[in-house]
C-alpha cells in the first residue's frame, strides 16, 4: 500500500549550500521493506539514502532517540558518517527531542553513535573499528593498481573500517592527491580512502585533503564521507601523528566544497573522545508516495 512519507534532502559538509554531499533522509521509513528501501536508494542514485524507524526496545532502554538504516545504491551498510549528520539534523528537524538533553543517539547497524551539537554543527562520536591495522602486500598491489599509481607512491597505510570497510592509504602532495585518475573497473570491493597533508601554511587552516572510492557500491567517488574521516581521525590520533583537533577538506576534485571539523576532548578519566562533524543544511522538503 502506498503511503506519503515525510522526506528531506540534506547537504551535510559543505560550507555552502550544494557543496558538500547530499543525503535522501526517508523520516517515515516504518513499513517498508528491505526490497522497498533498496529499491528508492537506488533509484536516488545518492551516495547514500536512510530511512528513519523507532529504536528497538533494547536500544530504546539504552537511550536511544531513534533508528536508522543507510543504503547506498548497491547495498546497505552498518555505518555512514554524513548519514549519520543528515538523518539526526532531519530527525531534529521534523520534530524529534531527543531523550537527554544536547545529546542525540542513534541506533544503527553498529550499535549506538552518540551525536552533539556545537557551534560548528552537528557531530557524532567516532565509532571504533571493526577491522585495523597493517595492510598486506596484496591489498597494496590491488589498492595500487586500481589508483593507477605506483606502489612506492603510498607513503603509509591502514585498515580504518569502522563499518564500510575501509582502506585508507596516504600519497606525499594533496597535488599527487587531487591528479589520481582511479581506474574504477579494477576496484572489486576494494573500499579505498586516500589522504595527503597539507602544507603549514593552508590558507583554510585543513590538515588534509581527503578522497573516498567505492565503486563496487554504485559510489565512484564519494563527495565528502563522514565515516572515512572518522576512520583516519582515529588512524591519526591514536598512532600520535596528530596530536588534537583539525580540519580536512574534501570533495574538491570533484567541484565540491567539503570541510570536516574533527574535535579532539582528552579526558583522563573517561577516555579520549573524537569527534566529526561539520555543517548541515535541509535542501529539498516534501512528501514520498512509497
């Protein structure tokens, strides 16, 4: 049975409207089927579409606000960082208070993500990995070859998966970084995320610049991706390369305008937490006859 279903599309990232990256946000998502859900983000054709649900009663009793499942054209996934920013601003946005106050929580395929805001924006809270660590020498051949670079052009390496699962690879120059011409038809299910440093002396104050690959998805190049900044935040924190809170750009080889905030708060007692955020803006307001 069709029903109309309140609908948003969202620009999350971008320092201007239309520059960052679009998510469809379906907040009557109760009813649909998988097949359904599918099917409309496919038919999108966004690097992600979500559909917004009750929380379970465990996740409820949890503190949980709400549930969320994100599906890119080819599939769903656990976890996606703008998504994550999108569905909550959509979530705030068509009503929604959350159960405590300043902080919302989000239920999705990894468990809970808690999200604050700021002054900057909406941010979530840096999931953990799933898979990190080392990357062997075949996934560097294949990850080499689907770049179209050579293998001694990756100056360092990790597995940052914290739900689409990730690859992340470093080049020497955001120059090297902006020229990749990836060969998309060697990617398989590689999932690849490629940074470079900026120099010092950044204008715009980034540390890096950031491009996200997922063809085996229907997402050749993601415009500007939450989830993999989250990832190389954690890469970069953890290991003692960065030693607090930046800025990374993305989407600029392909016309886009993406700035990532991502929040350092040390706290010896509790833990350090990271988080990643950045802007958020409701674009399209409507109904879906779904």
């Amino acid at each position: 049975m069709t029903a109309q279903r309140r609908y948003v599309e969202v620009d999350v990232f971008g320092r201007a409207p239309l520059t960052g990256n679009p998510v469809a946000v379906v907040i009557d998502g109760d009813g649909l089927s998988d097949e359904a859900m599918q099917a409309f983000a496919s038919w999108t054709n966004l690097s992600e579409t979500t559909f917004l649900l009750p929380p379970s009663d465990e996740a409820r009793e949890q503190g949980a606000d709400y549930r969320v499942r994100i599906f890119t054209p080819g599939g769903e996934l656990p976890f996606a960082g703008h998504p994550t920013l999108g569905s909550a601003h959509a979530w705030l946005g068509s009503g929604g208070v959350p159960a405590r106050e300043g902080v919302v929580v989000q239920e999705c395929g990894i468990g809970l993500v808690e999200l604050r805001r700021d002054e900057h924006g909406l941010a979530f809270e840096a999931p953990g990995f799933l898979r990190a660590g080392a990357v062997d020498e075949a996934d560097l051949v294949k990850a080499s070859v689907a770049l179209g670079i050579w293998q001694d052009a990756i100056v360092s390496s990790q597995w940052v998966d914290n739900g689409p699962g990730w690859l992340a690879l470093e080049v020497a120059s955001v120059d090297e970084l902006l020229a990749l011409a990836p060969r998309m038809s060697d990617f398989g299910d590689l999932k690849l995320g490629v940074f470079a440093q900026y120099d010092a002396d950044d204008a715009e104050g980034r540390l890096i610049e950031v491009r996200a690959f997922v063809p085996g998805l229907g997402v050749p190049e993601d415009p500007v991706t939450g989830s993999l900044n989250a990832g190389l935040a954690r890469w970069l924190i953890e290991s003692g390369r960065v030693d607090g809170s930046y800025l990374a750009g993305q989407g600029h080889a392909i016309g886009r305008d993406g700035l990532v905030r991502v929040t350092l708060d040390r706290d010896e007692a509790s833990g350090d937490r990271i988080w990643v955020g950045g802007q958020t803006q409701t674009l399209v307001t409507g109904e879906l006859a779904l």
